[in-house]
C-alpha cells in the first residue's frame, strides 16, 4: 500500500530526499533506504523491511520522543529540542553519513511515524539537505 504523504524534495543543490513510511511497498526511485526511528517498527519483521540501513543514531533520543508524543502543536518546540540533538556528536556523525548517502544517489528516510508532516523525518531530512560537511 503505497503511502499518501510520501514525499520528496530536490533543490537545485540539494540531494533527492524522499520521506516514506516503512510500511509502504519499496518505491523503483527510492535508492538507499534507511530506517531512522529508534525502536523497530510495530509488526514488521526484518525480512519484510526492504532496508538498507538502520540508523538509530540519527532518531530523537527517547526522552524527547515521550515528550514529543506526535502531538502537532508541540512540533515547532519539539523541532527546535530536536536540532539541538542533532548538534551532538553521535547524531552529528548520523547526519554525516546520511548526507554521504544521499550525495551518492536517492536517499529514502523511513519510519513507522503516521503523521509524516509532524514527524522527526522532516526535521532529520531539512538536516541533511543544510548539511555542510
């Protein structure tokens, strides 16, 4: 079942970053796939996954994440806790090699997220397109 929201965004500079539930059946233009939420999905076994990667490093650490609680009107706050994260080193170096891959060819970010527009994912791929290595 191909997802609604799924999405990508290419500037004139900026690698081809597409947002996918991992859910979804794997898309032709979807490149390297890569797992970005903490915890593995709900119900989802490994070997129906179609992933490349998991990158658990580059998801928002757990407290941030009960904070959150995908509640819309928290995202501009839970946006801003999440960058801040993303200056830390281990996610820094997630950021790093997520940006490596998505400058090699198409990037898919997955997760088991519903609301895609209020998701991590989004905040993780703006991200990697200002990544300045």
């Amino acid at each position: 079942m191909a997802s609604k929201k799924a999405s990508a965004r290419t500037s004139a500079t900026g690698p081809a970053i597409h947002i996918r539930r991992v859910y979804d059946t794997p898309g032709p233009d979807d490149g390297t796939r890569v797992l970005v939420d903490r915890v593995w999905p709900r119900g989802l076994a490994k070997a129906d996954a179609h992933l490349d990667e998991w990158a658990k490093d580059a998801a928002p650490s757990t407290e941030l994440r009960r904070w959150y609680g995908h509640e819309p009107d928290r995202f501009p706050e839970f946006t801003r806790r999440y960058h801040a994260e993303l200056t830390t080193p281990e996610r820094q170096a997630a950021v790093d090699h997520l940006h490596t891959l998505a400058t090699s060819g198409p990037l898919t970010l997955l997760t088991a997220v519903k609301d895609l527009d209020h998701g991590h994912v989004q905040v993780l791929a703006e991200a990697i397109r200002d990544h300045d290595g």
